[in-house]
C-alpha cells in the first residue's frame, strides 16, 4: 500500500503541498495540463517551481503567477461560492479520483467556514481561498496525490502559531476561526513560534485526507519532498516535509487502554447491564473472568479495552455502575489487520461485509436484522449471502 507521511511540524499550506509532491516528482507540465481541464481562462495563471533556503535547508518553491489585473485586486474572484467551484470541478474532464479527492476538501473548507461566519455550506463566499491561486493548490494536491497514486495520507503534529492575521474579514487572531474549526481532530502543538504557520488551505488538505498519527508509520521510504514556504521564520525551517513509501507490513500497530477491576459485591444484572453501557459507549471489548479475591470470596475481574481518549470516560461509567473505588488502567499495542466496509446488495437485502486480504465476513447485526424479518435461521442467512458476496452474484 503506497503511503505519504506529511512532516508538518513546521506547518502546513496549499501551496507548501502542491510543492513537496512536486518535489517528490510530479511533473509542472502535467500539473498545468491537468489543471487546464477545470474550464479557466488560459491566461488566468502561471505556475513557477524554484528551489529556495530556508532555515538552513533547501526546498522547492511553488508559486502562482496571476494576471496584473488579478494581483491589483488583491486575490481576485471573491465572488466565487463554493455551490461555484463544486460545480466547477463537477463539470470538469479531471478523473473520478481527483474530482473526489478535491471536492472532500473543498466540503471540509466550506463546513469550516459556513460555522465561522454562520452561513449555510452552499452560500460561503471564500475570499482568500475563493481565489485562482488557492484553487490552484487545492486541485494541485489531488492532482499530484493522483499521479502518485497515494492510497493513504498520515500527518504529524502542527503547529498552532500565534499573532494576527489580516483577512478579508479583517484582523483575526492565529489560527483565525475557519482554522481553528479545521484543527479539530488533528494533533497539535505550540513548539513553534508566533506567526500563521497552517493555512486554512493546509489545515482543509489535513483534515479531508491524512490520518493524525503520533510517530512515523513504519514505512519503506522511496521519495521525499520538501516544500517550502513563503515566509523565513527564525525558530525553524519553514518546510513541510513529505515522505512518501510502502507500510513496512500489512498489520496497523494501535496503543488502546486495557482497564480492569474485581468485583465481589455486584449482581450478575448489575455486571451485564455494566457491561451493555459499556459497549454502548465505544469500548472496543468487554468481558468478564471468574476470580477467588481476598479472604476466599468468589468475584468476577471486569476488563475492557477502549481507545487511549476513552479510559476516563469508561472507567467513571464503571465506577458509577458497580461502586468500585478504582481501576487499573495500562496502556497495550495491538496488530489490526487492514479492512474496509463494503455495503453489498444480496437477494436478501443490503449487507455490510467487513473486508481484509484474508477473506470477508457479512456484518453481524445486518445478518439478524435479516434472520428476524424473514424468519430465517442467523446461520442460513449468513452462508447465503456470503456465498453471493463470493460469487459476485
């Protein structure tokens, strides 16, 4: 599976993307080609790559050229909506996959704003981003993430920054707020300086495509590329870095929480109503293991696992349900195998099959909604339609 690990520690923006995969070797030419398919006017831009220093290390430069009637006019095209470049990017000859690539960050960018500024998706107006250049790295980066034929996205850290920003919407603290909404979810951190160090544009590639992870996925490296940005900050390069590979092996390593507590003076209700809440509230697993405890009293231990933000959350839900006075928690790795969701229509109904390199399986639930709605048996309706997912019939 080909991965890209996007370095952002320093910070991230469209146009230090569209740079780090051109640095990885995507060619200028079959950018500008591609982007010529979107319906623009031919004289609307120019693209130039250069490498440049930052910081002590090199990178490479991407710039957009506008006309001089575009740059008199600041960004130009503020009238664009995003309902505009939906449609525009619809309409377009681009493939199926740069069209869906580029449309999830665009969508992600209008929620972002549509919460700031407290308007429905279809009306944002974008300013900046409404702009031919940050449309340009917007589709850059699907086009180039296409060409390279990347199936999954990783991503580090970022900065949050600090200071001021002038906009469209006028002086805005760092992150400015359509920034802010698009950081939820990702890792962040304040070991840079001030400035604005992640783009709304970055912030919108991060969020729509690349997966936080904490370290480094284990990797086989075959292509790096550093993008630089415009701005030369003091305290550190203003590169983003992107590492693009093959994951060393087919098993994604996970840390989750194990918590787990004995119990001598619950009934067997209280333990199985206990541990319906928990699944109810995410855990992973729960399950419970027959103890002797002190002074020779029969218990039960109760253990769970969840994911590593959860085990507060699980372990005040236990404390609450069954009076125990405490928990221990420790944190665990585990091998999860690649899968997917597939949703297959059988001659019974729409089943979801969970799907690895190893083999499929139909969806639990799905098969007893099927059982109880015809009156089959749970075991007749899973080899039915396992036998057509199989089969392709």
């Amino acid at each position: 599976m080909s991965v890209l690990y996007l370095d952002a520690t320093a910070g991230i923006a469209g146009d230090m993307t569209v740079a780090a995969l051109l640095d990885m070797g995507v060619p200028l030419a079959y950018l500008k080609g591609e982007l010529g398919k979107l319906g623009l006017p031919e004289d609307a831009f120019n693209l130039v790559e250069e490498q440049v220093l930052r910081g002590g290390m090199t990178g490479r430069h991407f710039t957009v050229q506008l006309p001089h009637e575009h740059q008199h006019h600041g960004h130009g095209h503020h009238h664009r909506s995003y309902a505009d470049i939906r449609q525009m990017i619809a309409d377009s000859d681009l493939s199926v996959n740069v069209k869906e690539l580029a449309q999830r960050i665009f969508l992600r960018l209008a929620e972002a704003e549509a919460q700031a500024h407290q308007v429905a998706v279809d009306q944002v107006r974008f300013h900046e981003v409404g702009a031919v250049d940050s449309i340009v790295d917007i589709m850059g980066t699907a086009i180039a993430l296409d060409w390279l034929k990347v199936d999954n996205v990783y991503c580090s850290a970022v900065p949050l920054g600090g200071g001021f920003v002038e906009t469209a919407h006028g002086r805005l603290p760092v992150p400015a707020p359509a920034t802010a909404e698009l950081l939820k979810g990702l890792a962040v951190h304040n070991k840079c300086g001030t400035g604005e160090r992640v783009t709304p544009t970055g912030a919108a590639i991060l969020a729509a495509l690349a997966d936080p992870v904490k370290n480094m996925p284990e990797m086989t490296v075959s292509t790096i590329g550093h993008g630089a940005g415009s701005k030369d900050f003091e305290d550190c390069p203003n590169i983003l870095r992107g590492f693009l590979g093959e994951l060393s092996e087919q098993l994604d390593h996970e840390a989750i929480a194990e918590l787990s507590c004995n119990l001598d003076d619950v009934t067997p209700e209280q333990l199985g109503y206990t541990m319906e809440q928990l699944f109810a509230a995410g855990a992973l697993d729960v399950w419970h293991t027959p103890i002797q405890m002190k002074k020779q009293r029969p218990g039960v231990m109760l253990s769970l696992l969840c994911r590593l933000d959860q085990k507060e959350q699980m372990a005040q839900l236990v404390m609450q349900e069954t009076g125990t006075l405490g928990m221990r928690v420790q944190q665990i790795q585990r091998l999860v195998q690649q899968r997917r969701i597939e949703e297959y229509q059988t001659s019974l109904g729409v089943v979801r099959f969970k799907v690895s390199q190893y083999g499929s399986k139909p969806e639990y639930d799905d098969c007893c909604r099927i059982a109880r709605e015809r009156g089959l048996a749970l075991r007749e309706v899973q080899q039915i339609v396992s036998r057509e997912y199989e089969h392709g019939c």
